[in-house]
C-alpha cells in the first residue's frame, strides 16, 4: 500500500510548498500520476485527496479544474464519470470567478459522459444543491447547468429543470439574474431542441419577458439579446413569434443605452430572420424605423455599434424595396453619419458607402454618395480617412473610373503626404488596383512618383508596402517600365548613405522573386544584390545572404543565366567565411538552401 500512495505522498509534499508556482507545477502533474496509479487507484486515494486540496490560491484552483476535464478516461471511462463531480461541485462554490466558470464548463463536459441512466442519480443533485445554495456563487454556477443534458431527461424531470430555473431567473441577487441571462440562450436552445409543446414554449417566452424587459438590471436585459435571437431562430410559431417580435420592440427603446447597444450590435441577424419568418410591408417599414433610431442614438456608443452593419442592413432589406429604402431613409441619415462629432462613428462609414452606391446604382452613387467619399478622405481624424481609403478600390465600378480620376485622385495624391503613416500604408497597399483601371500613362503621370518615394519613407512598414507595391507594378507594366523607372531608383537605394535604403533594394529584389516577376525584371536586380555583397555594413551583408537563398524558386524557372548563377555562388561562398558571425551563419543557410555542396 505505501508503494501505491507513494506519488500521492510526494504530491501531497509538493502541495505544501509555500512557492503558489511549485504548487500550480505539481497540480499540472496529476493526471501523470493518475495514469501511473489506474484508474481504480485514482478513483480511491486520489479523488479523495484532491478534495482535500480544494482550499488553495487562485491559480492552483484553475490549474486544478482544468486537470479534472481530461480525467473521465483516467477514472474508468462513462460509468465512471460521476465520480469526478465531487470536487468539481467544490469549485463550483469557489468566490473566484474564473475558477467556478471553468469548473462549471469542466462539470457540463462531464456530465455529457455519463449514461442515461445516471443523469438522474449522480448529476440532478449536483444541480440541486447549487441551485438551493445559500451563497450566491453557488446559484451562479448553478445557471451554467440547465443547458447541456436537458434534452436527455425525461419529461417530469424537464418539468423540475424549467420551474428551478425559473427560480434562479427571479432570484433576489442580480449577480444570478446576470448568470441566468447570460445562460439563457443555451438554454433556450436546449427547450427549443426537444419539441417542446406550446405551453413550454409560452412559458419560456413569458421568462424571456421577466429577464429582458422587465428585470430592473439592464446587465440582465442586455445580457437576453442572444437568448431572443435564438428563440426568433427556432420558433416556428406565428402567435409565438409576434410575442418574440414585442420583446424586441421593447428592447430597441430600453431606456439603458446598454440595451440599445446590444441590439444595434446583433441587429443584422434580428432583420435577416424576422423579415424571413414575419411578411408583410409592416414588419419591415418598422425595422427600418427601429434601425434609423438606431443609428441616430443619442449616446455614441449605440450609434457606433449600429454604423458598423449600415451596409448589410441596407442589402438584408427586401430587393424590391431596398433601392427606396436606402434613398428616401438610409441615405439622409448616412450624410449626417458623416459629419458625425465621434470619430469612431465616422471611421466605420467605408464600407457602408460601397454598399450604398452599390444599391442606388452608378448614377445616383455619382450624386450622392461621392460627395460623401469626398468628405471622408477630407476628414481630420485619420482612422476615418484610412477607413474610406481601404474601401477606395471597390467605387471604381461603382462611380466609375472617370469620377475617381477628376475627383478622388487629386486627394489621394494630397494624402500620399499624410502625417499618420497608416493613412500612408493605405494608399501605398491599394495602388496596384488602381493601376490596373488607369493605366500606364496615367498612372506614371499621377501615382508613380508617389509609389517611388514610399522606398525612402521613414516607417518601415510603409517601406515594405511599397516594396510589394512596385513588385505588383512590375507584373502589370513589363520589363520596359522596370528599366525605365524601377532601376534608376534601385540604383539609388543600392548606393545610399543609410544601410536601411540599401536594405530596401534588397527588398525589393525579394518580393520580385515572391510574386515571380519575369526573367529580365530579376536580371536587373541581380547586380545591385552582388554589389551588396560587400557592404560596409554587417546587417546588409547577412540580408545578402538571405536574399541568394530565397533565389531558389527563381534559379529553378530559369530566371538567372548560367553565369549570373556562378557569380552568386561565388558571392555566397565568400560570406560563409565573413568575420561577423551572423553573415556566415545565414550565407551558409542559404548555400544549403541552394543545395551546394560543403
């Protein structure tokens, strides 16, 4: 006996280390020694030694309840399951609240082991205990039970599940009225799964009542949004779903902004199944309204949540409406959405503009909704700028080329100089699109001198944005634009004074192999990366070395001469025998790269 409690002795001295961390270590052993025990030796000495441990920090506590959920195989499989609640049932009282979520998470997937038949025996009273527990903590816990084997009891015990659960929904502490909402969608799901009858489904919705909309917490009203969403879903009830349908009127004008947010926040999946299950022009004259309200809040916080579905609102409308919808509603209020006072409304207007002019068509997107882009890029907060400038590519089918040409790109030219970098970033990660629709000769006129100057910019990113840029370039404008204007500028960057401009030819030259550029476009780079070879500077050397290994895929589609292919061997034979050892060590990753022998 003292040879098979020998690892629970040395646990059992681990334990007792005043360090939490050797604590927290020694409890992530358990089920190490849980295997070295059996399972009949886990389910007798150790099981009950773990309860002993449940008065511990915090962490340990955690660790511990996350070691139980893998322990159903451990302790002898399904029959065996039920044994494991114990000390979970003991973390599920815990104050802490990460330690009873998590326990109550643990104890859900273990109870979805067990047989049918000990549902009733082992994991009902569990359920029980907590429920009737004088601490609210245990009520809490309680709450995250009901969902996940409800379906596997049979109905007089269901009949129990849904009056107890109403008990914790009117609970005297808002912190399990909290719990029970949060909870509730799962639930809800659970009743709804089991083909309830109608007065189950009327007694459900008379609780979703009592929960959100008229608890007096609006943390516990907010907290119902997802459980009406899920009831709108699963119910296939008219008079059912007419009730559903006041509840979410009743939401949309809660007095607490919380609410409202919550609402504007799920509001495109509320539309999309409430316009499929309820027809009629009413329902959806009053989902326009609610959505207006919405989006012309008093508070910022709903208005922000709402803005960020204006589109998809629009487009979720019924086809033969959404063209007047958008005109004679979404569209006075997305002109005042624009000079909103909040930033933060503002900045998510992008992709609301696209979907709009998508709706009305080329000519009214021209009248209306340029004028509207016009002004973003205007904008003084730059998230709102760069925001409509990721979006920009999109209106050219839209607006038309023509639009954007006279009126858009003189401002894009203006924001290339921008003081915040990321609006920078942006334009320099949408040109290559707009090159395509422009073409050469009027790309070289408006944009290439901004794509050059993004080589020399003082952020990096943008460097290396603009590196990727002129690689896309190269495939759509050929070798003769790569000579004429491509070269001159590797040829600067290659002998400049600041080791970071050498390092962006190296760049370059590497994302020419990446997007597999043609042969002569490479050809051209070659030399600079060869002249580089010998730099002054260590981090351009290594950066050399590099480059060369990444040359493989080119080297393998016949992109460099039989000479040039020597010359580089040459080169990076030299710098495995470079002084500094960060250079030797990537020129000889890459000389086995190349496949070269030593």
């Amino acid at each position: 006996m003292a040879d098979t409690l020998h690892p629970i002795n040395v646990l059992t001295e681990e334990l007792r280390n005043e360090d939490v961390q050797a604590r927290l270590k020694s409890i992530t052993k358990l089920s190490t020694i849980a295997l070295a025990l059996g399972p009949e030796r886990t389910r007798n000495d150790l099981l009950p030694f773990i309860m002993e441990t449940v008065y511990d920090e915090d962490e340990v506590l955690l660790a511990l309840a996350e070691q139980l959920g893998g322990f159903v195989a451990l302790v002898g499989g399904d029959k065996f399951a039920y044994m494991l609640f114990p000390p979970l049932e003991s973390l599920a009282c815990i104050e802490e609240t990460v330690v009873r979520d998590k326990a109550v998470e643990v104890i859900a997937r273990v109870a979805k082991h067990l047989p049918v038949d000990h549902l009733e025996q082992h994991f009902l009273p569990v359920v029980r205990r907590l429920t009737q527990g004088d601490w609210f903590t245990n009520r809490v816990s309680a709450c995250g039970l009901y969902a996940c084997v409800y379906v596997k009891f049979p109905e007089p015990l269901k009949d129990e599940l849904r009056r107890t659960f109403r008990t914790l929904a009117e609970d005297d502490t808002p912190m399990v009225r909290r719990a029970a909402a949060t909870s509730f969608k799962n639930y809800c799901f659970s009743i709804m799964e089991s083909n309830p009858s109608s007065d189950v489904i009327r007694d459900t919705v008379e609780l979703l009542n009592i929960l959100a909309v008229n608890d007096e917490q609006d943390s516990v009203r907010s907290l119902s949004v997802p459980a009406l969403i899920t009831m709108v879903e699963k119910n296939t009830n008219d008079s059912t779903l007419g009730n559903l349908y006041d509840v979410f009127q009743e939401l949309t004008n809660d007095k607490s902004w919380r609410v409202r947010q919550q609402i504007a926040d799920k509001y495109p999946t509320l539309q999309a199944t409430l316009l499929k299950k309820i027809q009629g022009a009413d329902v959806e004259n009053t989902l326009v309204e609610t959505y207006c309200n919405l989006v012309k809040d008093v508070e910022s916080e709903v208005r922000q949540k709402a803005v960020v579905h204006f589109g998809i609102v629009c487009t979720q409308f019924t086809e033969k409406n959404r063209k007047q919808i958008c005109t004679e509603h979404m569209l006075p209020i997305l002109k005042n959405l624009v000079g909103d006072q909040m930033s933060q409304v503002k900045s998510n207007l992008g992709g609301a503009l696209v979907d709009c002019a998508r709706i009305l068509g080329k000519e009214l997107a021209n009248k209306e909704i340029l004028p509207l882009v016009m002004l973003q890029l205007k904008d003084e907060t730059a998230e709102v700028r760069m925001n409509v400038i990721s979006n920009l590519t999109k209106f050219d089918e839209l607006i038309g080329m023509d639009s954007i040409t006279k009126q858009v790109l003189p401002v894009i030219i203006e924001l290339a100089q921008d003081t915040k970098w990321r609006v920078r970033l942006a334009i320099i990660e949408n040109i290559p699109v707009l090159a395509k629709e422009l073409g050469r000769e009027m790309f070289d006129q408006k944009l290439s001198e901004i794509v050059l100057t993004s080589l020399s910019d003082s952020v990096h990113a943008i460097r290396e944005a603009g590196c990727e840029c002129i690689a896309s370039l190269v495939k759509i404008f050929g070798e003769e634009w790569t000579s004429k204007v491509v070269q001159p500028k590797m040829n600067e960057l290659a002998t400049h004074g600041c080791y970071l401009k050498r390092l962006t030819c190296l760049f370059l030259m590497n994302n020419f192999v990446q997007h597999e550029v043609n042969k002569s476009e490479i050809a051209v780079a070659l030399p600079l990366v060869l002249q580089m070879s010998n730099d002054e500077v260590p981090n351009v050397r290594f950066n050399c070395a590099r480059t060369y290994g990444r040359m493989k895929p080119a080297i393998d589609r016949g992109c460099l001469a039989a000479g040039e292919v020597t010359d580089m061997k040459t080169r990076l034979g030299q710098l495995k025998g470079d002084k500094d050892e960060d250079v030797s060590f990537y020129a000889m990753e890459s000389w086995k790269i190349l496949g070269y022998s030593k």
